[in-house]
C-alpha cells in the first residue's frame, strides 16, 4: 500500500463516517422527543447497555450524561444476568444499544426488564428487529455502510451512536436549564472547572508575599523590593496603606535608559498612577483575561478600601491551565 493510497484510505473512512453522522439528523423525529421528555421526568437514572463495541460507546454516553446533569451507569448485559440486575430499579429508563436489534445478551434482557416495568428505548439501525419491536421507544442509529470495507468492524455505526448519544446529552442539558456554572461543579478538577470556578482569592500571593513599598522609598529600596518578591513588580502605597502606583522592572529600566542619577528619586516619581487593579471575588480565569488584554504580567488585588490585599502573576495563572489557547 502506498503513501497515497493510505491517505486516500484515511480520507474516505473520514468521508463516510461524517456522512453517517450527516444523515443521523433525519433520525431525530418523534421518537427523539419521547426519549428526551421520558428522561426527563425520570426520578431514577439512565442505564446503558451493550455488547462488546456498542458497550464501549454506552459507556462514553453515560460520561457525557452524567457530567451534563443526568445520573447515569453503564450496565454489562451478562453481569446483568449473573445478580447486577439488581441495580435496576423501575424508576430507571434502560437505553439499549445493538446495531442489529437482535444482538443475543441484550435480547436475553429484555424479559426481565419489562418484569420490572422501567421504559426501554431501543438504539438500534433496525426498527423492525426485536429490540425495535419490543421497547418502548425507537432512536434510529442506522447507517448506509460501514467504513470497513469488509463491513464486519463497527466504524461509522458506532460513531452514528455516540453522536445520537450526544444529542440525547445535549437535548438534556438544555431542557434542565444546566449551566456553565453546574458544569465547573461537576468537574472542578480539570481546567475547564477551574476557569468556571476558581476564585482570585484561592490563588493571590497575600500577607508578606505582597511586594510593597512606601510613596518615598528610594528607588534603591525599590529595586531590592522587586528583586526580592520575584514578581516582576511592587505595589506603591502612602502612608495610610492606600494603593496609589506601581512599579514594574520595566519602569526601572526606562528609567535607567533615560538617567542614572536616581539618588534623590523616589518610588511616587517613578511609579505608574491608577494601576489595573481587581477585587478577590472574580474569577481567576477573568484576571488572566483581562492581564492578557492589558498586557501586564501582574493584577494587584484590592479591597474595598482600595488597600492592597494580593497580587496574582500571569505566568502562575498559566500555570494553572487556565488559559484557552
């Protein structure tokens, strides 16, 4: 096999899984809306099921439901057999997954489930299967051809199904009212959480980390601050703790370029007035914004009677992969 022959291979696999996907729309009906509502209203969980390959994709849908605010698990056909069918409970709406309709572990299932009286919804490419003729609801996951030539691997039919699984998810998500703020709370490990939720107040530099130096200290004093606190930067305040400047090594180099006579200078001659300041209860994720969009490399944090109280870098933020890019 040649070098363009595995990118066309590569292309058309592409193609027909995106074209699976494409004519997945036209399977969004009636039934859709059944399985939506149903869900919905349930005061129980959503329970997976599958084998093999379509097992595999149940479990990706039941993380995406569950970190989109629908309670779900995944429950193995032939564990289910053997006593896991006691996680069931007739409040629960059972989704069952097989390409065919007729795949033999979920069949075997379907008796006891129905004694248990939960709403069945098929996800399954043939309605006029079993599974398709005995649950209560139908989700069409039928697709044209597979992308493996030989038609055995299941390529674009499982991907045909996690992409109905997302638009159950997402349908879901949006009737509840979920918001970006219950998503960060339920994932407040990642970096997604922590730009939904992280507060300055938990990340500041406080107490005697601050860099900090008096409207008349020497611009000696100010340079052993800065290189001191290693922050690239002090905050300037007057002689009631007020904040009235700051003073960046940038500044201190200006002013080197332009004079090295700075025995008689102090920090009030130096420093830049009215500096970009914020309050600890943003979120960290806006101070990183807000430093990258004024280009400064530190955000002093005040509080109410503008005294500083913190000071955040950019790079620490970074850090923290709070960054979008």
């Amino acid at each position: 096999m040649t070098d363009n022959e595995i990118i066309q291979k590569g292309r058309e696999v592409i193609k027909i899984e995106s074209e699976a996907v494409a004519n997945l729309a036209d399977s969004i009906d009636g039934e859709f809306i059944k399985a939506v509502n149903v869900i919905f209203e349930s005061t129980g969980r959503v329970i997976l099921t599958g084998m093999g390959k379509s097992g595999l994709i149940a479990r990706k849908i039941v993380a995406t439901l569950n970190s989109t605010g629908t309670p779900a698990i995944f429950l193995h056909p032939t564990d289910a057999l053997h006593g896991d069918l006691g996680m069931v409970r007739n409040e629960d709406v059972v989704i069952l997954i097989s390409k065919s309709g007729n795949t033999e572990e979920i069949i075997n299932l379907l008796p006891m489930l129905k004694r248990l009286k939960v709403t069945l919804i098929a996800m399954s490419g043939i309605k006029n299967s079993k599974l398709g003729n005995e649950c209560d609801i139908f989700l069409n996951i039928g697709v044209k051809e597979e992308a493996c030539p030989h038609d055995l691997a299941p390529t674009s039919s499982t991907t045909a199904t996690l992409a109905m699984g997302d638009a159950l998810s997402v349908a879901l998500l949006q009737k509840r009212g979920f918001t970006a703020e219950d998503f960060a709370f339920l994932h407040p490990g990642g970096s997604l959480g922590k730009r939904l939720s992280l507060e300055i107040k938990e990340i500041m530099i406080q107490g005697e980390r601050i860099p900090k130096v008096e409207e008349t200290t020497s611009i000696k004093d100010v340079i052993l601050e800065i290189t001191s606190k290693r922050l690239g930067t002090t905050t300037v305040i007057n002689n009631e703790g007020v904040l009235t400047g700051v003073i960046t090594d940038g500044d201190l180099r200006r002013l080197l370029e332009r004079t090295l006579d700075i025995k008689n200078l102090t920090a009030k001659d130096i420093m830049t007035h009215n500096p970009k300041v914020m309050r600890e209860s943003y979120l960290a994720s806006f101070a990183l914004q807000q430093m990258e969009n004024f280009k400064i490399t530190a955000m002093i944090i005040i509080d109410d009677s503008n005294r500083p109280i913190g000071i955040v870098h950019l790079h620490d933020l970074i850090n923290l992969g709070l960054s979008q890019r």
